[in-house]
C-alpha cells in the first residue's frame, strides 16, 4: 500500500478491505494472493490524486474512483485509488465498505489477465 498521505481512511481497513477484495478473486479462481513488502510485487496499490503520471488523472471526489493497469512491466498489476474520495471502508460496524466493492472490480483486469 503506497500512498503519500491517507487521512481520511485508517490504514488498517484499507488492508483489510484489499484482502478481502483478493480473497474474493482467489475464492472463484487458482490464484493466490499474498501481501509482500516489495517494489517488484506483482500487483502494486497507489493511492493518488489528479494527475500522477500515468496520463489517467483523478478527478477529485465523485466520478472516476480508480483504475488498474493489465499485468506487464513498469505500470503493469498497479492498481490506482482515487485519495481524495471519501471512501467507506468495512469497520467494526459496517459488513462492506465502498472501497471493498471498488476495489474488487478494479483489480479485476489485474487478475483476469492472469486466468487466461
């Protein structure tokens, strides 16, 4: 999970609403996912916002919330989040959060990829 700041959210929801997005995906495939401290990760997290480099700039709140890049080199398994939406994240008193549903179909093309 890479980000220059995460405010709005506990950092710890986010990780465990991206595992259980990757749980969903290893559940209705063979892949396995596993969380590993490297650059070289198969699929990377961002968060970001506006323009970030990858000629796919963030709107800010509302309209475009993320967006994942098919598996290959460089950018290649990243997934981007949008920082400044106000993403509902699953906690102790909500059973799915809105960055767990986005972030299932955003890794989507990642994974996809990967089962043909």
């Amino acid at each position: 999970l890479r980000t220059r700041r995460l405010d709005k959210v506990n950092h710890g929801w986010v990780r465990s609403d991206l595992s259980r997005a990757f749980q969903v995906w290893s559940k209705y495939s063979k892949l396995t996912f596993r969380e590993v401290n490297s650059e070289s990760a198969d699929i990377l997290v961002f968060f970001e916002k506006g323009y970030h480099g990858d000629g796919y700039p963030f709107d800010g709140p509302g309209q475009v919330l993320a967006h994942a890049f098919f598996p290959g080199t460089g950018r290649g398994g990243d997934a981007h989040f949008d920082e400044e939406e106000d993403w509902l994240v699953a906690d102790k008193t909500s059973k799915d959060g809105e960055y767990l549903k986005t972030t299932t179909y955003t890794i989507d093309p990642i994974v996809y990829v990967r089962l043909v």
